[in-house]
C-alpha cells in the first residue's frame, strides 16, 4: 500500500508557519542569533521535541543537543531513513537555513500520521544541534557524533569567552567520554536525505524551484603573510618601495582571476588587515586569507597551487617576502548517485527538471556521507540569493514543492521495499 497523496498545497503554509514560530527564540534582540547550547539553543530544542512528538514520533534529546524523533515502520526490524538538518543558525542569521530541512520532512510524517499511514520502513528525522560552527570553532559537531566521526581535541575547543566545550557539557551532566555511542551503525540505514536552502543565486537565476545537489566542495584556507618594508609615506619615492599592502593586493586579483570562469571553482579573500597600519606609512606586512573550493579535490587544488606560484612570482618581482600556511584542509563529498536519481525522478514526475548543482557550502551531509549513502536538495533562495542573513527568504510555494518532491521520494521508496 502506497501512502496517500495530500491533498493541494497544504505543506507550504505550515512550513512557513513553522518556520516564523521557530525563529522566535533568539539570543539577540531584533535578530535570529541561535548557537550551540545557548539558552535560546535549549528553549528551540524542547519545541522541536514538543513538535516531533505531536506528528505522531518518538522523540528524544541525545547529550550534544541532537533531537531525534522516530516515526516507526509498519514491519519491525526494519531499516531507517534518516532526514533532517540542523537547528542553530549564524549570527543575525536567516530563518530558513538549516531548518528547512527538518521542517519539511516533519509536515510530511505530520500528514502520514494523522492519515494513519506508516512506511515499510522507518525513517528518523535528526535536527542536529550545531553545524554552523558559530560558539566553538568546530562545526558539524551534531551530525559528526552520529557518523562516528567525532573528535575528542574538539573537547577542548573554548568559545569566545574561553569556556572549553568540554565545561559546557560536562555542566549540562554530560559524560564526555561516552559520545562515541552516538555513532550509528551504517547496517541499519538506507540513507539520509537533507533538504537546504540553496544559500545562492543559481536556481533564482534559472527560474527553477529545486535542485539536487551533485557533490559537497572541499574547501583549502591558508593563511598569507606577505612582508616588504615599512617606510613613510612622504619621503620614500614609489621606485625605492616594498609595499607588503599592494603586494597583497596583486595577489588578491591573482586568485580571483584564476578561480574566475570554472564551474564550481570560488576562491575567496576574506580576511585582509595591514597589522599596526598608519595613513601615513607604507606597510611592512599585510595578512590576507584565502579560501578555495570546488567540486572536485583536483579541480581546487589545481587552483590553489596555481595561486601560490602566482603569489611567490608577485613577491619576487616586488622584493617581498611570502609565506602561506595551509590552516583547514577539507576533502569534496560526492553524494550518493542512487539517492540523487530519485530524488531527480521525483522532481520530474512532479513536472520539474531538478538544476543540478554542487554545494560551495558545507553542510550536514557531508558528515552524514561518511556513514551512509547521502544525498541532499536545494530549495530556491530569494532575495538574489542571500542566506546567512535576515533577508533570506523562499516561497511558500517553493516550500510546498519540496515537500511534495520529498513525499513522492518516500513513496518510490516504500514502493521499492514492499515490491
Ligand atoms: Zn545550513
């Protein structure tokens, strides 16, 4: 038996709802501000446990804030599905990142369970408790407990006031050395399936609701130090200079020209300070950072290689010094093909042709692919694209359609297993 159909556009209001209703707990005046284990954190993980347990799941808070709710299977011994994304969110950050994707998979187990209707298997939505890496420099700490991946060094990690994780924990009773028993066994999983804002202009711009994503880019961050010589402004003629600061800048034009006009290839300069600078003094050293990302490890570590030489030539032709230290190294996700096919003909048969596109973004899934086949949907952001912010905004239209992509995905799925 195959779940009934809902009836016309009922997900999308309750999404939005859900969504506004959410956002109302906050550790910032005037704006959504939800990090990990704030009260603010605490007070929207006992609504999404209240919400869990009133679409018809059991419900349950594991010791790093994860709130698991479990909508059973009609067989037992059945395998799990498992779905979701994360609830905190970024400074001043928007209501839809990250919550989305447990929103939307909760209407639908909300729809199977008023119309009395279980699946031949079970599916869990995880509402992981950090992801955004916001207090502590980590991220991805809930989804990366559950792929058996978590880093005990992470314990020791303090937060801008100096509060290590561990304190934080260990005064919400957690016993620290036993997270490792939050890892699932891959055995009884068929895989997760994460719905996110897009965080990006591309399916605005294509005029398509939804995409399915091909593949999570690694990003490549170094640290650049560039030193020339100070001098004052006034006295030192432009032939006789070693400006660390125009050095940087040559550099700067040089990474971005080079991750110009390939496909997935971004590469960012976020961080730029001229250390002790005065207006009337040439600087003698210029900090930058850079960020590199691509779908594929050879694509950005062709580039990042290609930014470093062009870097050392900079310096060379300037008479400064250059040194780059790599800080974070992390690997592209391809993401399950299986899963991106049917979620793909779902789309299709609901009369839409998915965009296909990587995620510049890290996200859950990328943890969660380490464990099981992972696949994940973008949902079109408005407001030319922006996220992390308060001006993030999808439709409720578009909402409604991504839920129906979902539910028509569970049902090939139900298909497959009753067959
Ligand atoms: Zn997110």
């Amino acid at each position: 038996m195959l779940p009934n159909q809902p009836g016309a556009n009922n997900f999308g209001p309750r999404i939005m709802q859900l969504a506004d209703h959410l956002a109302q707990w906050s550790e910032q005046e005037g704006a959504l501000t939800v990090t990990y284990f704030s009260q603010a954190h605490k007070k929207v993980a006992a609504e999404l446990d209240l919400l869990l347990r009133a679409a018809g799941m059991e419900a349950r808070t594991d010791p790093l804030g994860n709130v698991i709710g479990r909508y059973a299977a009609r067989v037992p011994n059945a395998k799990t599905l498992l779905l979701g994304s994360h609830y905190d969110t970024v400074r001043d950050g928007g209501k839809y990142d990250g919550r989305l994707g447990i929103l939307v998979p909760l209407v639908l187990i909300e729809h199977l369970h008023r119309s009395g209707q279980q699946l031949p298997f079970n599916i869990e939505l995880l509402c992981f408790s950090e992801e955004e890496g916001v207090r502590f420099p980590i991220g991805y700490l809930g989804s990366q407990a559950i792929a058996g991946k978590f880093d005990p060094q992470n314990l020791d990690k303090t937060d801008d006031n100096g509060i290590p994780l561990r304190k934080v924990l260990e005064e919400a009773a957690v016993d620290v050395n036993s997270l490792g028993i939050l890892a699932r066994d891959a055995a009884d999983l068929i895989g997760y399936v994460e719905i996110h804002i897009e965080q990006g202009p591309s399916l605005l711009a294509a005029n398509v609701p939804l995409a399915v994503v091909t593949g999570i880019a690694g990003d490549v961050r170094h640290r650049i130090a560039v030193t020339g010589e100070a001098g004052h402004a006034g006295t030192v003629a432009m032939q006789f200079r070693h400006d660390a600061a125009a050095a940087a800048a040559e550099m700067i034009l040089a990474l971005e020209k080079r991750c110009s006009g390939q496909d997935s290839l971004v590469g960012t300069v976020g961080q730029l300070v001229v250390p002790n600078g005065a207006m009337n003094v040439i600087p003698g050293r210029c900090e930058f950072s850079t960020d590199i990302r691509a779908a594929t490890n050879e694509m950005r570590d062709a580039a990042v290689m290609d930014v470093l030489v062009a870097c050392n030539e900079i310096s060379r032709t300037r008479g400064v010094k250059v040194e780059a230290t790599e800080v974070l190294r992390m690997p592209a996700v391809p993401l399950s093909p299986f899963l991106q096919e049917r979620l793909a003909a779902s789309a299709k048969r609901l009369g839409v042709e998915p965009l296909l596109l990587p995620s510049g973004a890290g996200h859950d899934a990328a943890m969660m692919a380490s464990l099981c086949e992972s696949a994940m949907m973008f949902v079109r952001c408005g407001n030319g694209g922006v996220s992390h912010s308060p001006r993030e905004i999808i439709t409720e239209d578009d909402a409604d359609f991504a839920a129906r992509v979902l539910f028509d995905f569970l049902v090939s799925m139900a298909d497959e297993y009753d067959a």
